[in-house]
C-alpha cells in the first residue's frame, strides 16, 4: 500500500513539473508577443508623429495661398474673408418636435343630430 503512494505521489510530482515546464514557455511566448506588439505600438507611434508635422507643413497657409493663386485659371479658389461666413443669428435651426398626443379625443363619431 505505501509503494502505491509513493508511486503515485512521483506521477504527481511529474505531472506538476511538466504542466510548470509547459506554463514557463507559453508565459515565455506570450511576453515575447507582447514586446513585439509594444514595438510595433512605438513605430506606429513615430511614424503617426511624421505624419502630423509633414500635415502641418502641407497645410502652412502661405503655402496654401501660394498654390491657390497659381492655379486660379483651373480651380477658381479665392482667398478666405471674414465677410464671407455668416452670422449665428443666419442659422436656421430645426423646429423643437411636438410633444406626443397622450390622450387623445375623437370627435370623428359623433352623428350630426346627436347632442352630447
């Protein structure tokens, strides 16, 4: 009976180690993936911040006048005034909705000769 339990306490310890083994490599893999996703996430990070500032420096109004007057024969672009936007008090806003009918009458039934 007791090299039953000693044999099957070894099978335990076994187990336990190889399930342990298998554990520390997936943890292993899984840190792995992730250093590689936090990589990824600074490069995207990086190039998202080029992209702003070359946004910025297409978009310099200078620059943007410049190409408006140049092509003026072709697109008809005019320079922005302030006279050109409108007033708060030109903006016509939508009717407020009506509020439900909750109790409604019908009026509709009545014969002409009744009284009510």
């Amino acid at each position: 009976m007791r090299g039953i339990a000693f044999v099957l306490t070894a099978l335990a310890v076994f187990g336990l180690a190889f399930w342990a083994y298998r554990e520390n490599y997936a943890t292993q893999q899984v840190l792995k993936e992730t250093r590689a996703l936090q990589q990824q996430i600074g490069a995207a990070q990086v190039r998202l911040g080029v992209l702003r500032a070359e946004w910025a420096y297409l978009n310099r109004p200078d620059r943007l006048s410049e190409l408006a007057a140049l092509n003026f024969d072709r697109l008809g672009l005019l320079p922005l005034r302030p006279d050109q936007f409108g007033r708060i008090d030109e903006v016509s806003f939508p009717p407020a909705p009506l509020l439900p009918i909750t109790n409604p009458v019908d009026v509709s039934t009545m014969a002409e000769g009744e009284q009510p």
